[in-house]
C-alpha cells in the first residue's frame, strides 16, 4: 500500500491475465529462492494466516506463473566444469531446417539453453559438459552431424559472475 495523502492506493501488476499484488509478489519471491517451503513456512514470512497463503499458491500455479518446482543441481559437484555459449548459423533459414534444427537440440541432454536471435546469428545454445574434451566430441559427434548446420562459433565461460534462476519480480511493482 502507498500512502497518497489520506488515500491508500494498492497496486497490482498482471502478469499471464494473472493479477499479483505485492504480498503474490513477495510469496513468488521465497518460492524462487526456496520452492521447498511450506504454505506455512510462506505465510509466516509475509505474515498472513496458511490457508490463504495455500490458496494464493494454488491460485497462483493454476494460472501457469508457476511452471514447476525443481531441484538445482551444483554442476561442479557433478564434475560438470565447462559452459560454452554457442552461436550457430544454419544452412538456409528455411522452415524444415529451423524445426528440424529445433527439434534436434531438444534431443542433446548438454543443450541447457537455447534461443532463435537477431542480427546475424540464427541461434545461441547454452552446453553444459564435464571438459574441453567433451565438448569438442559432443560438437564433433553431434551438433555437427547435423546437416543444416554451416557454422558454429564457440564462447568459452572463463568465471561465473551472475547466475541465478530468479526472476526480478521485484521490480514489476
């Protein structure tokens, strides 16, 4: 609530036709950061009683803002050590190359990212792998085993600086 004289206004943003207020804002913000606390464990956080909390949850997932909940794997732990960004031009941009191109990486377990872009790259996958030399055998066995690729260009990630799967809900209100 912002204190407009003796008004008080709230204000809501609509996300996917979903209205969020602040308090489905902040619930969105410890669900992010840790998708393993309870409905009560949420309500006591922004200080409303657990069944309402529950229902703005359901609500909330109903409406499709919550996707899913996962568990974050630590890729080092893993011994998963390299993050490449590849830029990938493909043959012609004709529509069976680009849904056949689509269709495949969907395919690749290392492909964590991909997205079609503009200028003059056609596509940028994030590929995730254990070494150098994994990676050079998944471009040589795979990616490049596809036809309609012409040109990859890879972008090795020397150190992390950012990365995080919260989104700034923050900041929408």
């Amino acid at each position: 609530m912002h204190n407009l004289g003796k008004t008080y206004v709230s204000r809501a943003i609509t996300l996917m036709g979903t209205e969020l207020n602040k308090q489905d804002i902040n619930i969105l913000n410890i669900l992010q950061s840790d998708a393993s606390k309870t409905s009560s464990d949420v309500a006591d956080i922004v200080g409303m009683s657990q069944s309402p909390c529950w229902r703005r949850i359901n609500r909330i997932e109903q409406d499709g803002v919550i996707r899913k909940k996962v568990a974050l794997l630590d890729r080092h732990a893993l011994g998963m050590d390299l993050v490449v960004f590849a830029t990938i031009n493909l043959t012609t941009s004709g529509r069976q190359n680009l849904e056949e191109f689509e269709h495949s990486v969907q395919n690749f377990d290392e492909v964590m990212e991909c997205y079609t872009m503009t200028g003059i790259w056609d596509y940028m996958l994030k590929i995730i792998v254990k070494d150098i030399r994994n990676y050079e055998s998944f471009v040589r066995d795979r990616l490049l085993g596809l036809p309609m690729i012409r040109e990859i260009h890879s972008h090795i990630a020397v150190t992390e600086i950012k990365n995080t799967t919260e989104l700034p809900l923050k900041t929408q209100l």
